[in-house]
C-alpha cells in the first residue's frame, strides 16, 4: 500500500468546557493537520494522488475553521462536544472522507496543537 502525507496550518482559539485549569479560558493555537491517506492503485503518472489536488481537498476543511473561536462552530458549539486536538481530528476525518476518491483511504488525521503535541484519529480496520 501507498501512503502520501500533507500537512496545512490554521490559526483559531479555543476554550475547553468544563475543564479545570487554563485551557478553559479562551486561548489560541497555530494548529497543524496532517493526513495520511493509502491505496494500492498509482495513476497513469505513478501517482497515488497529486499532492496538490490532497492540499486543496485539506485545504478546504481547514479554511473554515481558520481564524475562528472553534467553540461557535458546529458542532462543536455543543457544551458537550469540545474543540479538542482529539475532536478536531475526528472532524476533519469525517469531513475529508466522502471528499475523497473511492479507491483512497484516510489512514490518519493527526491534529497538532503545538509543536510538542497532538491528537490522531484513525478508523480501526485501517493499519
């Protein structure tokens, strides 16, 4: 199998509900996203996917969420569902998912919230 990464950059703030200590109060983060998406099948170039055409379907997702306060966004403008690096990771994958053609997979959204840390979601089944 293939796998071809992309990364793109967002600058948004955030406040975590019900959660004690610092982050509960609005604060903002240069976030990273990487996806990783796999498949079996190169192109006629011997291409999984253009890196161009990965960026811009990435790009997409991340440009409604740039420059925002995440908690006024669906859905995460729930008290129950948080703008977490976990949460946002599961976003974007879900959102990239049906964006995608059907013979790629995402193997991973990972969602940095720093340099130092991050947040990955995966489906199960892929390895």
């Amino acid at each position: 199998m293939y796998r071809l990464t992309v990364s793109k950059r967002f600058a948004a703030a955030h406040r975590l509900v019900n959660y004690r200590g610092q982050c509960a109060r609005l604060h903002g983060h240069t976030w990273t996203v990487e996806v990783s998406v796999g498949g079996n099948k190169l192109d006629s170039c011997g291409m999984l996917v253009d890196f161009r055409t990965l960026k811009e379907l990435v790009g997409k997702i991340v440009e409604e969420l740039d420059h925002s306060c995440l908690n006024d966004l669906p859905p995460f403008n729930r008290n129950d569902y948080n703008p977490t690096a976990e949460n946002l990771a599961r976003y974007i994958f879900d959102k990239l998912k049906p964006l995608l053609p059907p013979d790629l997979i995402i193997s991973e959204v990972r969602v940095w919230e720093s340099p130092d840390v991050c947040a990955s979601y995966r489906e199960d089944a892929i390895p």
